[in-house]
C-alpha cells in the first residue's frame, strides 16, 4: 500500500513522479484508496510524467481509467501541467472524460484539442453528453467541430442545441428503442440483436408506439427479458409516467425523475411523436447541480473553482458583501439614534449583540428549511398558512426559552429586573420576527419571480438586526430610562 502520511506537494512532485514511475505505471492507475479517493502518489507521478513529457507513461497511466476518475485526476493538478497533459494526449483523450470535466477545465481542454479530434470524439458519445460538452463553443468553434463530426450526431446536436439552457431539451439522448405494440417479446429481442450496432449504449426500457410514434406504454428491459417469446408487447407493457417536453424546465424533469422513481422518460414533440429519451444520470447531475447552485447562494457566493485566481474569486463575492456592508450601515444609523439610551446604560450595549444574533440565527435555520421545501416542491400554496404558523409557534416558544436563560444570565451579571425584563422580552420579539421573515421573505421573493436561495439571507438578516435593535432598545427606553 502507498504511504499516505503526507501527501506530497506539487513543487516536488517531479521528483516522487521519477522515482515510483515504474511501479505506479503497472498498478497505480487503477488502485484508489477509497471508492472516491484518488492515491495522491498517483496524482504526482501524472505530474511527473507531464512534466517529461512522457506520453507514452502518461497513456499507461491515465486511459485504463474511468471517465470520471480520469477527470478526478486532472482536477487535482495546476492549470499548467492540466494543458500539458491534454496536449501530449491529443487524439487519445478520452470522450467520455470529457463529459466528466467541470465546465472550465472542458473548456480549456476544447481549446487545446484540435476541431477535427473534437467532431470525431462526439460520435463515440450519446447525443446528450456530446450536446453538453460542445453548448460552451463559440459560433466559430462549435461550426469547425460539427463539421468534422458525423451527420446524425451533428444533427442531434444541433436540435440539442436550438432549445435553452437548463430546459429538458439539452439532456436528451436522441438514441432510444422503440418498438410498435404488436410485436412480441421475441421479436423485439431479436430486432434488437440485429441493429445492435445502432443501440444505445445503455438502456433500461423499449417504448412502446403507435403507427403515429406516439409512446403509448414503456416495457422494461427486466421484463423483456422475463417475457416468453410469443407474448405481444401491448400485454407486458405499462403507461408512461410522464411524457417529457424539451421546452420543461430540468428542475421540472428532475422533481418527476424523484416524485415517480424514473430511470428514464421518454421526449415528445409538439405532435406527440418519440424524439427521444432522458436517462436518470442526466438527472443526477441536474439535482447536485441545482442544490450546488442553492448551497452557494444561500451564502451568497458563486461557485469557486480550484482554479480560479484570486480575482475572480473576489469578484464572485464582493457584490453580496457589499449588499451586506449597506444593511449593516442601516443598522448602525438606528442604533446612533438611541446613543442617548447607551450613554446613560452601558450594560445595553454589551448585551444588545445577543439578541441580533439570536434573531438572526433563528432567521438563518428557517431560511434553509423552506428554500429546501421549496425545492422539493413540499411547501405549497395549500399548506402554506400550516407552515407560517409553525414557524411562528416554533419562534415564540424558542423564544421563550431562550428569554428565560438570557434573563438570567442578565441578572447574575448586573442585578437589574428591569434589564432583565428587557432582554427576555427583545429576544422574544426578535426571534418569532426571525422565524416568520425567514418563511414570508422566500415566500414573496418566489412570489415575484426572483430566486428566494439567492438573496434570503441577506433580507432576513437586515430584518432581525433591525428587529433586534428596535426592539432591545426602544424597551430599554420605555421600561428602564422611563420608569
């Protein structure tokens, strides 16, 4: 087993690569430590082979990988020794690994391999994956490639490629199997053996059509093959769950994908007619790239890339900082109007803090609930009301409990009642605010048509710290400084 201690930096990764070049060509480009974890003494020795410009060592090493580890690897390496790698592979870059790179690295590596190796390698692919590596090409590019790719694959493309961004359209794979209703079990099978050439290369069901190639029934390949042979298709097969229009939004597509248990679904025209099909992993890549986009907005940060410069990573996320520092100020220019009230008490001043951040804690908590509802198409119109009274009891009781320890800890530390009362009732207040601006904020933002995961946050923060300091010190002006 490979050391695994200290894994080795990349300034001397040259010199590990030279010296385990040997033994690691023969086993190491398939052994992982773990079912995700690539050997970082692997990842070195590509280095090293990059950095000689070993190419036959490089093929040694990386083409007995899986698409998706081969694409690992070079995720884990500098910018540099990535375009090395590409160059030095060239025609022998594996398609499949392609579809696997992230958006960026696709890019570059697109940049770096000539047009004519490009259209070629898309013929090896499903049409969905050769759509989603050539959609990023410029007008120029994405011409050169498909002229060099082979026609039914450009045409695909091309009818991929006529239809938006983050529709159904862009994941469907145009090879499929269908069959008319009256055919039998064994005929179906041996169709299928004939033209296995032309099959997709994987798939797990035969849609079943009319003289119109409207899918009226889905067969499963486990039942096909359990099927006697002289059993019709129309006996054997069931309804489609769902007929799947390219113009579908894939967060649609993905919520019928989970709601119905879907491996694949079939794609239909304007006029019904099969054009094609959607498969489950399209749609796994969909879910983690939504809840991906979901996560970083809720932090109010784009995604950040290992390869990106500091520039672009400060520039991703100075715009909601900025956003932030403004409700910051607005916050501040409250408590500059009760000075007078923290001139006379210092003890305001210290405990003031607290309860912003309660409240903003409790806003923060209900925020991710109801986004992931929302996501999940859990939170509706009709149970809408439900939930706001949940989180507003649940707030009320929170705050409650939270009023008493806070009350408490005030007492011991200033033996004042009427602080007390102050800060048990203020965190009241601001918590229930909390919980019901983090449900009604992300019900209104929807309501409007914007994204409620990208800008919650920072609302339902400028509410509680407003809330909180209102509250904490307008009571302290009534019940402490008034009586």
């Amino acid at each position: 087993m490979a050391d695994l201690r200290e894994p080795p930096t990349e300034d001397n990764q040259a010199d590990a690569a030279r010296e385990t070049a040997t033994e690691t060509s023969r086993s190491a480009s398939t052994e992982l430590l773990a079912p995700f974890d690539l050997d970082p003494h692997f990842v070195a020795t590509v280095v090293g082979a990059a950095g000689d410009h070993d190419r036959p060592l490089l093929r040694r090493l990386l083409l007995p990988l899986h698409p998706a580890d081969f694409a690992a690897v070079l995720a884990q390496v500098r910018e540099e020794t990535f375009k090395t790698v590409v160059r030095l592979l060239g025609p022998d870059f594996p398609p499949e690994a392609l579809a696997e790179l992230s958006d960026e690295l696709r890019e570059e590596a697109l940049e770096l391999l000539p047009s004519d190796v490009v259209g070629r390698a898309l013929g090896d692919l499903d049409t969905d994956d050769a759509t989603a590596i050539v959609a990023d090409l410029d007008e120029d590019d994405l011409e050169e490639v498909l002229a060099a790719a082979p026609n039914d694959v450009r045409l695909a493309i091309e009818t991929n490629l006529a239809f938006d961004e983050e529709t159904a359209g862009r994941l469907v794979q145009r090879e499929f199997v269908a069959a008319p209703e009256f055919w039998t079990v064994g005929q179906s099978i041996d169709h299928m053996r004939d033209v296995a050439d032309d099959l997709p290369d994987l798939f797990y069901e035969v849609y079943v059509v009319d003289p119109s190639f409207r899918p009226i029934g889905v067969v499963a390949a486990s039942d096909l093959l359990r099927g006697r042979r002289a059993v019709a298709l129309r006996e054997i097969m069931e309804a489609p769950r769902i007929l799947i229009r390219p113009e579908m939004d894939q967060e649609e597509v993905a919520f019928a994908f989970q709601k119905y248990s879907l491996i694949s679904a079939p794609v239909v025209d304007e006029a019904g007619r099969l054009t094609g099909m959607i498969t489950v992993d399209d749609i796994v890549h969909v879910i983690q790239e939504e809840n991906k986009e979901d996560i970083l907005a809720l932090a109010g940060v784009n995604d950040a890339n290992m390869a990106d410069t500091v520039f672009n990573t400060v520039a991703s996320r100075a715009p909601w900082l900025f956003v932030n520092l403004l409700t910051a100020l607005a916050a501040s220019f409250l408590i500059s109007r009760f000075s007078g009230v923290l001139e006379q008490l210092v003890a305001l001043a210290v405990l003031m803090p607290i309860v912003a951040s309660m409240g903003g804690n409790t806003g923060t908590q209900t925020v991710a609930v109801v986004v992931r509802a929302m996501a999940s198409r859990e939170l509706t119109a009709s149970n809408a009301v439900r939930i706001v009274g949940r989180e507003i009891g649940a707030g009320l009781i929170n705050g409650g409990m939270f009023a008493t320890i806070l009350a408490i800890v005030a007492w011991v530390a200033y033996h004042n009642p009427l602080i007390s009362l102050t800060i048990g009732l203020a965190t009241i207040l601001n918590l229930t605010a909390g919980a019901l601006a983090g449900i009604l904020i992300p019900l209104a933002l929807k309501r409007a048509g914007a994204d409620p995961a990208v800008s919650s946050t920072v609302f339902v923060t400028f509410v509680t710290d407003m809330v909180g300091f209102c509250a904490f010190l307008g009571l302290a002006s009534i019940i402490i400084l008034g009586s």
